[in-house]
C-alpha cells in the first residue's frame, strides 16, 4: 500500500476508506518490522481508524493500570 499526498491509503488499485483492526493488541501481533511499516502506513493515512489509536491504547492493560491509579 501507499499513503497518496492528499492522505488517501490505496492498496493497488483500490482505495481504502476504512481500516478496522481484529487484531494488532498486543506486541505480539508485530513479529516483523514489515507488520510494524503497514501499522504505521494505516496510521498515517486518513482512512476511518476502527478503534482509533486512543480506545485501542485505552484497552491496554498497562495504559487501564495507569488510568486506575489515584
């Protein structure tokens, strides 16, 4: 795939308009720098992010220990 300048992400020929993640949790889900560049070119892309970086982040356990933290 390729972020356009405008910021439409196309995967060969067909443009992307919305990215929904069923995984990609956990560091686990990122075994190469490759899965981590396609992760990085959704992101940068201004395709509907389904969760977005914030409730994905949000759905942590590490992130949730912080937040519950007084």
């Amino acid at each position: 795939g390729v972020v356009l300048p405008d910021g439409t992400l196309q995967v060969g020929s067909c443009t992307v308009a919305v990215v929904y993640f069923r995984a990609g949790y956990s560091p686990n889900d990122y075994p190469s720098e490759a899965e981590w560049r396609a992760r990085f070119l959704m992101e940068e892309s201004s395709a509907i992010k389904c969760p977005s970086i914030s409730y994905h982040l949000v759905g942590t356990k590490k992130i949730q220990q912080e937040l519950a933290k007084p």
